[in-house]
C-alpha cells in the first residue's frame, strides 16, 4: 500500500511538471489530450437527437470525459479556506482582516457569517457583498496600511511577493519584509492565520512561487519571540490530506509540496 501511495505521488508530481512545462508554451495538454474523445461526443450527440432532444448550438467540452483520478475534496486550498473560516467563526474576533488570499473561496466563506475586508495589489473589481469590503494595497510596502485587527488572514499568497508575478517589485526578501509588516497589523491577544507552500527541501520556482521548508517560519519569529508566538501548527501532505495541530519540532519524513497552515498569536 505504502509503495502504491508513492508510485502515485511520483506520477503525480511528473505530471504536473508536464502539464507546468507545455502550459508555459501555451499547449493544454488536456485539451490536445482530448481530441481522441471526438467519436464518443459524436455517438452522444446522435444519441441525443434520436431520443427527441432539442439542441440550439453545439459547444463540445470534450476534457470533461478524462478521469483525473483526483479526489476534489482534498488538497491545499479547500483544506485551508475551511479550515481557517471554522477557526475565525470559533473565535468571532472584532474584526477581520485578510492580505492577498482567495477570494472566490476563503473570503467567501469568512462572508458567509461575518464581514470581511480584503487587501489586494491586484485589481479584482468591486465587491456586491454587503460583508465583502474590497481594499487595494501591497502589504510590502507597509505605508499603505494604517490598520490594526485582532484577526488576520494571509493564505497562500505570501509565496509570491517579490517574485514579479503581478507586476510587483522584484525583492528577494519580498516574503520576510510582507510577514514582519503583516505582523505589525496585529493587536494585542490577536490571531493571524498564515499559509503558504511547504516542503522538506525549500527551492524557489521563479517567478510563480517560493517553497519554503515547514519549519522555517520559527527564524521569521525568532526576532519578535518577546510579543509573538506559534498557537498552532496544521499541513496538508502531497497526497492533499490534512493533519491538524501538529507539532512543528516532530520530522516530517517527506515533503515535496504540502501546504503549511500557522496559526500566529500576539501576546
């Protein structure tokens, strides 16, 4: 079982770098992939009229037929949205801020039963929501934040400051100077949810991503360890599962992309 999960893992992973490789030169694999689907819509779609059925355009979606073989209710983003929206519902802080995170997911769910304001550097258009309050702002440059929160949310986006991907300034050190300013947002006894990808070898993917390793966030602490500690550490593996409140210190034997979900506390 433990070598069929790896073989799996390993399959996995040379897909996505496939996948990762042609998309770069505008090619979906799914989509060419899905040419050999052409008889089997053909056959559906004299099916179909044969039993009286009415049809005003033809718009085959033949990559619909591949089985992915996926389980879609694991993996980094659905782990964590949930997960995060449970903790701010449990704690009900006075108000919540979010920097950058998904918004047709956690910022949604977080709206489902409170207001939330999001900051993004990204134009990603005006909230309909009464319990949406859409703000656009880059968290590296702490002159445009004059807030303080006793809840804070930044989930699978600090990977990327720095890195040139929106259009923001290049900068190395784009993630340790957009954590150090998230934490300056914090008031005190007030929580911050954090999340980005993990693995047991840290590698930077430019200009997409920053992989750090799991347990690197406790050197981001260290300077601020006098106001600032970590409440709780949750993952989420490559296979997609998550494991919940687990210590940092214990050796995580493989990690190539998991998803690491800090729970940081202000004292």
């Amino acid at each position: 079982m433990i070598n069929y999960i790896k073989k799996k893992i390993l399959l996995k992973r040379i897909i996505l770098k496939l996948y990762s490789f042609f998309s770069f030169f505008g090619i979906d694999l799914r989509k060419l992939y899905s040419i050999v689907f052409i008889p089997k819509f053909l056959l559906s779609l004299i099916k179909f009229k044969k039993l009286k059925g009415n049809i005003d355009k033809i718009k085959p979606i033949l990559s619909d037929y591949i089985s992915y073989d996926v389980n879609l209710m694991s993996g980094h983003y659905i782990h964590q949205d949930l997960l995060v929206a449970q903790k701010i519902f449990k704690n009900n802080p006075t108000k919540h801020i979010d920097i950058g995170s998904r918004v047709n997911g956690f910022v949604t769910n977080v709206a489902s039963f409170r207001v939330i304001e999001t900051y993004d550097l990204r134009d990603i258009g005006k909230s309909q929501h009464k319990n949406i309050k859409i703000n656009k702002g880059d968290i590296t440059d702490i002159k445009n934040f004059s807030i303080k929160t006793d809840s804070l949310s930044c989930l699978h986006s600090i990977e990327h400051f720095g890195l040139g991907r929106w259009g923001d300034n290049l900068d190395p050190d784009g993630h340790i100077k957009g954590f150090q300013n998230l934490l300056s947002l914090m008031d005190k006894n007030g929580r911050f949810y954090l999340s980005f990808p993990i693995s047991t070898k840290a590698r930077v993917e430019f200009n997409e991503q920053r992989i750090f390793h799991y347990s690197e966030i406790l050197n981001w602490l260290k300077p601020f360890n006098d106001d600032y500690f970590l409440e709780c550490f949750d993952f989420i593996d490559d296979i997609g599962n998550i494991h919940e409140d687990c210590s940092i210190n214990n050796y995580i034997e493989k990690l190539d992309y998991g998803c690491g979900i800090y729970t940081i506390r202000k004292k």
